[in-house]
C-alpha cells in the first residue's frame, strides 16, 4: 500500500526530476565537458542559433565579422557564410532567433561570471559554452514540470511519470539535450509543452492568464521554428468535442481584450524575427533559407520513417509503440482521435518533404523531438489502458528494450561508432549494440564498404627495423615507452610530428575500390591530448588529393595505458595514379606525452 502510495504522489515525480538532473549532470560533467571537449559546446548549425547574442551583446556587428577569428582562437574549423546566406551583399543568418532568447538569461549569467572569474568575456570561452548545456537541461525540466501537469488533466500519477521518464531516456531527446544542446529541439520541446498546458487550461478552465500564458508559449515556438506554429491546429484536440471547441472559439473572439492581447503577444515575438531580418539585410521581408525549402509534390514519407539511413521509427522505436495508444484513443474519444492523428500526418508530410529528409549530420529524425509531448500523450494512453497482466509485461519489456537501445546508440554517436550519415541496413546491423571503441569513425567520411574484401594486402611495422624503407622522419623513434620490442615513436615535450608513413601507390591494382585500414597502438600521459592520426593521399610535390584527421581521444578512455586504433579512409581510383603517395602519421599541437607503436596497414580491395 505505501509502495503504491508513493507511485500516485507528487514525490514519485520529484524523485524522477532529481534523477533526470542527476543524470544528466553527470553525463554533462564527465562526458561532455570532459578535457578539452568544452570547446565543441555550440557547433554546427548550433552556431547560427547562439551567433545572435554574442553578435547583438559583445561585438554590435550582425555581419558575424568577429567568426573567423573566435574559431582560430579555440581550434575551431572555420566555413565562411556556413549559417548564413547572401542577401544583397550582406549577411543573414538563416536561423531563427528564438532559440537564442531563450538563452539569453544564461549568455548574460555567462557574461557576469567569465568578468568577475578572470575569462575572456567573448562569448565563447569556458563559461560560454558550458552555459548551453545548463541551459538546455533547465529546459527540460521545465518541459518535463509542464509537461506532467497537461497529461495530469487525462491519465494518473504514475502513469504519467513513467511517460515522461521513457520519453526522455528512450528518445533522442536524451541526446539533442545533453550532446547537441546548441540545437533548436529541447527548446521546441519545451515551448509546445507549455502551450499544450496553458491552451487546455484556457478552453477548459478560461482565465486571462491562461490565454496570454498559451499565446506567450505559441509565439515562442514560432519564434524557434516557423513551421511549427502548425500545433494551433490541436486546439480541437484539446478542446475534447465539438461544442467545447465551438464555445471555446466564439468567447475568444468576443473576448476583445483577451483577443488582442493574446495577438499582440504573438505578434511580439514575429516582429522580432522581422526585426533582426531588418538589422541584418536591410529589409523586414526576407527568406533567410535563400534556396533550401519544402518539395511538397515529393514527399520522402517511408524513408522518413522507416529508412535505415535517418527513419524515424528505427531509430526511436519508442514512438513506434506509442502510436498504439491511438488504438485505446479511438474507443474513448473519437474527436480527439480523428483530429490528433490528422495533425501527425500533416506534420509528418511536412518534415518528410524538406529538402534535405535526412536532415543532415542528425541522430534519428530529430525533427519530431519537438512534438514529442503529443507521443508522451500516446504513450500514456496505451499504459493506463493495458488490462491484461501478460499483456502489460510484454509492453513494458517492449519499453524497457528501446530505452536500453536509446542508450546504447546515444553512447554509439557520441563516440563515433554510429555514423552521421550515410547509414545501410549492413552498417545499422553490423554494430547493432556494440559498444566497444574500437568502431569509433570506421563509417564515418564513407570509408565503409559492404561485404569483405577480395584482397589484402598486409603490413606490420613494429619500427624496430630503422631500414624500413616506408617509414622516415625517424628522429621520433627511440625507448621510452613500448608495446613491444625496444622501440616506439613519441611525440609531445616539444614534439609536434611523428614519424611519417609513406608510400607511393603503384604496386596496386588501377580497377576496383581501395580502403586502407590503419591500425596501431597508442599510449597516452593525459586524456586532454590533442593529437591526432592524420591519413592523406597526394603526389611527389606535396599536393594533397585528400586528407582525414582522427583525434584520437576519440577511441582512447584510460590513460597511461597502451590503447588499440583504428582508422580508414577509401581510395577514390578517379584520381589515383602510379605517382600518388599514400602517408600515414600521428601529430599534435601541445606538449602532452603519446607513443605510437605497431603500426599495421591493410590494403583492401572491394
């Protein structure tokens, strides 16, 4: 009695908010902030969301001149115009601004501390980017607060704790929180969850509040993402039936205070958009996207959903389940059915007919995150309705899976061993739940190739034989540490290249595809290394045809220790040739110790 007590309090959802800060506070602190891994806390088109407000607050320059010179400073790439597009010969950023005004509160916190702790105040140092973590997880806990009072409205306390907890953990919201928290998603997330709340209250409970509080989350979320302002359609939904929708409608309207309250909060937040379009370009009316859009006579429906490459429901099968709670939906509430499954197609026609489906570099379908609330609702659904004991075991089993799954392939991102893009069936099933570090990058800059090899070709250089005739810069060769014979390579204490590996092409074959396969062992005085196994290809004269770089902190967790690598990359035979030269070696810009030994390369063909 007192277990099941505990499961319908309000302590049940506290013990699981404490538990969803405490793992992500870890996995923040150890994982993410790890090293020097602090650096990477805004990157990609993270860097167009955050850009606003250094832009706006430190540099006065919306031209984001200050860019090249932010990314040499903290070994940053550097991509010109990469978050924005050319608009009458000035800059715009393509992304919207409401991703950074929700950050706002942290960015200036950010500023404070970094002044009075002795950081550079520039929007990008230590406190910078560790203040979008903090503020992606104080996020979430809001959604996940607002979030348990709207589904309070229709399922229990236990019911919908256990929701929340499977949503987080099971989804890729687990992953766009704690490792892309730069990204738009768990800010979305949060926003429809507060209008989900507040809408409900102002149909069913009509206050003034409620109405300003719904119009207040609506604006954000259009303010985040456009397109998104697609959830006022779920009014009806959320209204139950027709009569209290139709009720719901004509007092808003007749309401005239509360109407034009509510349209000048929303307006507010458009006119911001708007404005910083005016700041940048010169004109409040511009497409800041230029030639990316929607191909609405071209949906990718099915590989949206079901692809090995980005589906949907491959890579958060969780969703998959709640979409049953549609079948216990239709026989409690008809209304809410009809009209919640048309908002999911129509929200699922439009994502699939972006440019891009695949959504570039992404974890899953990360689009959906944002609506994950309306899956939380499903879910729930389903949950409270399971009558049988059988039944509900097999469902919770079914739950338990995907989670552990979630996991599992949110680890394989973060270290690499699942791919950015360009996923097959024999690549997903391949390392289908592995862990293990050595399948860190073996996909990633399309390196893989399906099946085995029809031939290889095998070399192991040990660098005890100093007359190995592929292998020069030899000055780095000496004792020290060893993982066999007498010999290793060291760099670091002043040491910025290793030795090279290098050797021209000619003794392989002119037809076929090529993938060297490297292999070595590496042993490291500190995890804050930052060197790297650098594989190129060019000519005699030091032209470079192509070229990748593998950090390898990447597949190294323990230092001081001797740690297996590997890394690949394809030969294209479109422009090999008989004078191209293959070279392998390991270099790093700081002073920390590392010792390569055992070097292996294998020539395979496919």
């Amino acid at each position: 009695m007192l277990i099941r007590n505990y499961f319908n309090s309000r302590y049940f959802f506290i013990t699981a908010v404490i538990l969803i800060i405490g793992v992500s506070g870890w996995v923040i602190v150890t994982d993410k902030w790890e090293g020097e891994r602090w650096r990477d806390s805004i990157q990609h088109d993270g860097k167009g969301y955050y850009a606003y407000l250094p832009a706006i607050f430190i540099y006065g320059d919306l031209q984001y001149g200050f860019e090249k010179e932010i990314a040499a400073k903290y070994n940053q790439t550097y991509y010109e115009n990469a978050y924005c597009n050319i608009i009458d010969s000035k800059k715009l950023n393509k992304y919207y601004g409401g991703t950074a005004l929700l950050l706002l509160p942290f960015f200036l916190l950010a500023c404070l501390l970094s002044y009075f702790l002795g950081y550079d105040v520039d929007g990008y140092s230590y406190i910078f980017q560790c203040s979008v973590s903090v503020a992606a997880v104080f996020y979430l806990v809001l959604a996940v607060i607002l979030l348990r009072k709207f589904l309070r409205h229709y399922f229990s306390e236990q019911t919908t704790v256990f929701t929340i907890l499977f949503i987080y953990f099971g989804t890729n919201l687990f992953y766009y929180t704690l490792y892309e928290s730069y990204m738009s998603h768990v800010y979305s997330f949060f926003a429809v969850s507060g209008f989900l709340l507040f809408a409900h209250k102002a149909i069913h409970q009509p206050a003034k509040k409620y109405y300003l509080l719904a119009a207040l989350f609506f604006g954000i979320i259009v303010f985040i993402r456009p397109i998104n302002g697609l959830v006022v359609l779920l009014l009806p939904f959320l209204a139950g039936n027709k009569l209290v929708f139709k009720n719901f409608f004509q007092s808003f309207i007749k309401n005239k205070s509360v109407f034009l309250l509510s349209n000048t909060v929303v307006f507010a937040f458009v006119f911001l958009q708007l404005l910083l379009y005016k700041l940048q370009a010169g004109s409040f009316i511009v497409y800041s996207y230029s030639n990316e859009g929607f191909n609405f006579l071209a949906p990718e429906i099915m590989n949206v959903l079901f692809s090995y490459r980005k589906g949907f429901f491959v890579y958060t099968p969780l969703a998959f389940i709640a979409l049953f709670g549609f079948y216990k939906l239709f026989y409690k509430n008809k209304f809410q059915f009809y009209w919640l499954l048309f908002f999911m197609l129509l929200t699922t026609y439009i994502i699939s007919s972006w440019w891009m489906w695949f959504y570039g570099g992404t974890f899953g379908m990360r689009p959906f995150i944002d609506f994950y609330p309306l899956f939380a609702f499903l879910l729930a659904a389903l949950i409270c309705n399971i009558a049988s004991g059988a039944t509900r075991a097999v469902v919770f089993v079914a739950i338990c899976f995907t989670v552990l799954l979630n996991l599992v392939q949110t680890h394989q991102k973060d270290e690499s061993i699942l791919p950015y893009d360009r996923m097959t069936k024999q690549k997903f099933w391949t390392i289908f739940m592995e862990t293990d570090i050595k399948w860190a990058g073996a996909f990633d800059n399309y390196n893989w190739h399906e099946g085995k090899p029809r031939k290889q070709i095998y070399e192991m250089h040990d660098l005890e034989n100093p007359l190995d005739s592929f292998i020069i810069s030899e000055n780095t060769i000496g004792g020290g540490a060893v993982f066999s014979g007498k010999k290793s390579s060291k760099i670091g204490d002043g040491v910025h290249k290793s030795f090279t590996y290098s050797r021209v092409l000619n003794f392989l074959p002119d037809s076929g595809n090529w993938c060297i396969r490297i292999n070595a062992r590496v042993w490291m005085n500190s995890l804050e290394s930052g060197a790297a196994m650098c594989i190129g290809v060019g000519d005699t004269n030091g032209v470079v045809y192509r070229w990748y770089s593998m950090p390898l902190v990447r597949q190294i967790r323990n230092e001081q220790v001797w740690s297996s690598i590997t890394n690949i990359m394809s030969i294209s035979r479109e422009w090999r040739s008989t004078k191209d030269v293959l070279f392998i070696f390991t270099t790093t810009d700081d002073d920390v110790p590392v010792y390569i030994d055992d070097l292996e390369v294998k020539y395979q063909l496919y």
